[in-house]
C-alpha cells in the first residue's frame, strides 16, 4: 500500500510491476498514515484535512469507495488504529477544540460514531500507539508530551513531557512492558 503527497494511495502485489487497485487519485489530501487492519481485509487512510477513510480490500473493481469517510478531526489526522476487530478506530491529530485523540465506532452513523474524544495536546498529536493487552492508547503531540489513555474507563492515565520537540515515533515491544518514542530533534 502506498500513499502519496498529492493524496493518491495505490496498493500493490510483490510478483505484480502494476498496481492491482488505485483506492484515491492524485489531487486529494497529502497522506499522512496508511494501515492494514490485523486481519488483512481492510485499509485505511488518513489525511491532512482530517478525513479517515476506509476500504475493503478485496474490491473487484480498479478505483473502489471507501466504504467509510469522516473527518475526524478539524485540521488534520495524523495517525490512527485500528481497534480489536476494526470496528473501532483510535484517530489523533489536530482539532480546533483540542479534542486531539478520539475513539470512533464504525458500525454506526457518522453523526452518532464518535464514542470519546480526549481533550490533550494543545497544538495536536502527531501519533498513536494501542497497546491491545492493557487496553491503552499512547499519543504523542507536537510539543514533545506523551498521553496514555484507558480506552475501557475512558480517561487520561499519565501525561509528561519526553521532548523538546514535536514526537514523531512510537514503537511498542510484543510484551507491552516497553515503549519507545522518537522526536523531531
């Protein structure tokens, strides 16, 4: 799967030189992450006006709809997860109402689909991390703090700074006892 400054994401087969699917065109919004879900039969992109969107994968034809396009965030999204078996989705980025991470239900209308929104990273978060053995989401914002949230009590747990700068990475080891952030600097 790849995606692209001027907005199209193509997804591609390691034994094929032509793309098998284009899911958007070029002339839509930068990329600003891609994902597979855990199970491999959806993907979703999200992009610097906000929008999340999702496709199955197993589309026939050559430029399939996402089956699911809202605009999380007012500004950007910068990242997303996908949570247990997809339905739910963890999104951060940068809203004017510093609702910066929220917690969306894709099984129900857009209107009624956002289930919590965190109030953190006052300039954005730049980056998501969900930790599915502790039922945690870890966020990272542009002005070097860490968040972790409970996403089963639905509140913030921790928050400090790791850097002087925006935070541009977070990994999670396989056991969940670790994690590592990288910045800007």
């Amino acid at each position: 799967l790849t995606g692209a400054q001027d907005g199209s994401v193509r997804m591609f087969e390691w034994t094929r030189p032509q793309q098998l699917v284009c899911f958007r065109q070029a002339g839509n919004a930068r990329v600003t992450r891609m994902y597979f879900n855990s199970q491999g039969n959806k993907c979703g992109v999200a992009d610097g006006e906000g929008f999340l969107s999702i496709w199955q994968v197993n589309q026939t034809t050559s430029n399939p709809k996402p089956y699911l396009s809202w605009q999380c965030h007012s500004k950007t999204t910068s990242d997303f997860a996908f949570i247990t078996s997809s339905s739910l989705v963890a999104t951060s980025g940068q809203s004017s109402d510093n609702r910066n991470v929220c917690l969306w239900d894709t099984l129900v209308s857009s209107g009624n689909s956002l289930i919590h929104a965190f109030t953190c990273h006052d300039h954005g978060a730049t980056v998501l991390q969900y930790a599915p053995k502790h039922q945690l989401l870890i966020s990272g914002g542009r002005k070097g703090y860490i968040c972790i949230f409970d996403i089963r009590q639905r509140q913030t747990l921790y928050t400090f700074q790791a850097h002087e700068s925006a935070v541009k990475a977070l990994a999670l080891d396989p056991s969940e006892d670790y994690f590592v952030t990288g910045s800007a600097e």
